[in-house]
C-alpha cells in the first residue's frame, strides 16, 4: 500500500528534475532546505531521522539534490524527504514537504482491535513493518518479506 | 535545436556570439584591468572555445561538457579574484553555469578542527557555491605537506570528487602564489589533472602601476599635479623594492594613506580652500611615505603590525 504523506503523494514519484525545480521553488522563496528519512510509515510518526544539517543560504538546487542523492544511496530502501522551512515571521514552519524515496514494497497497515472494558473495542492501525526492528524492516532485495502475516 | 543540422547548414558566430552577451563582459575587464595581456588573451580564447563548443553542441556534435575548473596564480593584488567575477559572468551568459555567484573560500572555511569536523564543513562550503563559481584563495594550504594527518588532505579528497562528478552544477578555480601553487599541483596530480586552464597573471610594470592610480584617482575624483605625479613615481619604484609588495592593493592603499595626509594638510592650513584645492594631490602628500624616510633596499617589513602593508 502506497502510504500518501505529504504535497504531490496522490502523484506518481518525481523525478530528478521535478523534485530540482520545487527545491528551486523553495529556494526563490527563501526557504531553509532539509533531508529527513524513516522506516516507521505510521502516519503519526512526525519526527524523522534528519540526514545532514538543514541547509541555510544555499544559491542552487543541485546542492539539495547532492544530499538526496547521498541519502538515498544510503538508505535506498527507507522514505526520504525534503522539507521546506519558512522563518518569515508569523510562519516560522514547515510550508512545503513532500516525498523523494520510498521502498520498492510498501507492506502496507493492518487494523488491530482492542478488547476494553464492557465489549468496547479500540481500533489501532499497525504498519507491518514496524514488526522488524529499525533496520531491517524493508528489505534491500525489495520483496519486502516484512509483510509475511 | 533539432536534430535536422546539415553539414553545409550554415551557423552564424557572430549572432551567436552577440547574443551571449559576453562582449559586454569582455570590454569590462578591458577597461576596469590595465595590463595583463596574456590573462586577457586567454579568457578570450576560452570564451570563443566555449562559444564554439556551445554551438557544437547545438547541432550535436559533442555531448561531453568541457572541464572548467581554472588556476589563477600570481603574486598579491594582480588582479585574480576580480577576473574570477568575471569569468563566473562570462561562463553564466554562455549558460556553463546557473549563476553568476562567486563564492570565495580559504583553508579557514573548508578545513575542521578535529576529528569529523572537516566533511560537513567543506560540503556546506561546496553547496552554497553550487550553481556557480567557488574560489579557493590560497589554495596551496590546503595541503601540508609536513603533516600527513592534516585535515586538507580530506578537504582536498572531497573537493576533487565534486570537480569529477559535478562537473555541471560547479566550477572550481584554485587562486595563490605561482611557485607555491605549482608545488601544490606537483603533491596533488589529481588535482593538476583536473584543472583545464592555468592563467599565471604577471606583476604590474611601473608604468601600468601608475596607470591604475590615475584610474582609481580618477573615480575618486581626484588628480596628481605634475610634481606629485612625479613623487608618486618615485614612490611606487620605492615600494615596489619593498618585499611586502602587493601590486594595485599597494596602491589602494597607498592612495587611502595620501587622501588622509592631503585632508591633515588642509585642515591644519587652516582659512579657506577652493574646490580645485580639495581635488588635487601635492608631492608634500606623498614625499612624507615612510617609504622615503627608509633606505629602499630594506629587507625586513617596516611595519609588521598590519599584515602585507606598509606605508
């Protein structure tokens, strides 16, 4: 299951180019660049492993692109992303953060039901992946044998 | 362009070469560098080279982009880092290089102080000059010979495996004396490789010393009368003896040091002056140099306070 986080999820993967000319967009705006990766897809799970330092002051999207391209080669079969943060004041935040990589197989979520008191049920969603510890949850043959249930 | 080119299609170079823009360039550095003959010479031959191999590449002749990465050597204040700006330009309008940003480096920038310090400093120095011109002054301390476990040597690594892989989104030029930069190339036969053009930019002559201070008086509005012209001459022969001499920064600053001596003496002159006073420049602002007061054949620098300069 292809999990949807972040600006242009709904669309195929971007190319090179593409992800050039958005960090190009960025940069024109004024906006700090970092590459952050994971292989925890909950959607809950906002805190990523940053690679590198964020990045100030930079002319150039070839820049930003050296670092994708050095995490991705690092960790080919983990999401990776590139934010965008804004220090104007007032926003002070991330204004744009979409997806660069992600593993050949996405395992997917199951829905886990919680017996509680007195018949209710609690619903959780489990990403299988997490059932490997970090690491090894996406294979590097990408038949991502972590979705085995 | 398509791929319908003919042999016999003519191209025009001279369209070509006017819509680059570099002409514009070209003059610049003509009228803003007095002197330095071969240096002009050879940036117009590169700029034609690239002309010509843009146009080649237009009709599809050759894909391999031609390496960029230059060495400008010579002495203090020849005038490397103002051709460096104008070479990003020249490389910018003929579309080498996305912008025409030049971002200047030293050893201090690019080399850490312990243990892991080194990589993420030179790559952030790398990034931001990405897209253009990263100029390395004094590029021979990057490596030190006498100490293998120096950090330059990691600075030098990284450095060169961008010159090879990225060769589209940076151009490097490495700038500093002749003789220890020629050392640096003989230790480094990576980096020697890799650089394409090596422009050694001469000492000025005195004639073209004295040029470059009318020039710079020029902008400043103001003028030499005859006798200071003289004693400027004078001056700059002395100076030029001098083993701290740095070419047209000598006399910048030289310049500076005759603009506060002129204003001292009209201020302690006291009642009035006309404008013709305020722009003009007597011998009795120059001949008070320290330069005049030393014996010229000096070996040691006068004033060792300041780095580089004396006055």
């Amino acid at each position: 299951m292809r999990i949807t986080q972040g600006t242009f999820s709904f669309l195929p993967d971007l190319t090179d180019e593409q992800i050039g000319k958005q960090v190009e967009y960025c940069l024109n705006k004024g906006w700090a660049i970092n590459v952050e990766f994971t292989d925890d897809p909950h959607p809950r799970n906002t805190y990523w492993e940053m690679w590198g330092m964020p990045m100030f002051d930079l002319k150039d999207p070839a820049a930003v692109m050296y670092e994708v391209n050095a995490c991705s080669k690092a960790h080919p079969n983990h999401y990776i992303k590139v934010n965008a943060f804004d220090s104007t004041r007032g926003w002070e935040t991330v204004r744009l953060s979409f997806i660069v990589n992600r593993p050949k197989h996405e395992p997917g979520f199951g829905l886990v039901r919680q017996e509680a008191e007195s018949r209710t049920i609690r619903y959780t969603v489990h990403s299988y992946a997490t059932d490997k510890p970090e690491g090894e949850r996406y294979s590097h043959d990408g038949t991502g044998s972590a979705g085995k249930r | 362009m398509d791929e319908t080119h003919t042999n016999h299609e003519k191209l025009d170079v001279a369209q070509a070469f006017k819509d680059s823009n570099i002409q514009g360039v070209l003059d610049d550095l003509d009228r803003e560098l007095v002197g330095l003959k071969s240096v002009k010479t050879r940036i117009r031959e590169i700029a034609a080279f690239l002309l010509v191999d843009r146009l080649r590449r237009d009709v599809g002749l050759t894909a391999d982009r031609p390496v960029l990465h230059m060495s400008f050597t010579g002495r203090p204040g020849t005038g490397k880092t103002t051709v460096a700006m104008r070479m990003a330009q020249i490389l910018h309008r003929l579309g080498y290089i996305r912008r025409d940003h030049v971002v200047v480096a030293t050893r201090d920038d690019l080399v850490g102080q312990y243990i892991g310090h080194t990589a993420p400093k030179t790559k952030e120095v790398l990034k931001k000059a990405m897209g253009g011109v990263l100029l390395i002054d004094e590029a021979y301390y990057l490596y030190r010979s006498e100490n293998e476990r120096d950090y330059g040597q990691e600075t030098i690594e990284i450095l060169l495996q961008v010159m090879e892989n990225q060769r589209e989104d940076l151009v490097v030029m490495l700038a500093g004396y002749k003789e220890r930069m020629d050392d640096f190339f003989r230790s480094n036969p990576g980096m020697r490789s890799r650089v394409a053009h090596h422009l050694d930019f001469p000492d000025f002559t005195l004639d073209e010393l004295m040029q470059i201070a009318e020039i710079m008086l020029d902008q400043q509005q103001y003028t030499f009368d005859e006798p200071a012209r003289e004693a400027f001459r004078a001056y700059v022969e002395r100076r030029m003896a001098l083993p701290d001499f740095a070419n047209a920064r000598s006399i910048r600053n030289a310049i500076d040091r005759i603009k506060l001596r002129q204003a001292n003496r009209l201020y302690s002159g006291g009642g009035t002056v006309t404008k013709e006073e305020l722009t003009r420049i007597d011998a009795a602002d120059i001949l008070k140099s320290r330069v005049f007061l030393e014996p010229p054949d000096r070996d040691v620098p006068i004033e060792t306070t300041k780095r580089g300069e004396t006055g």
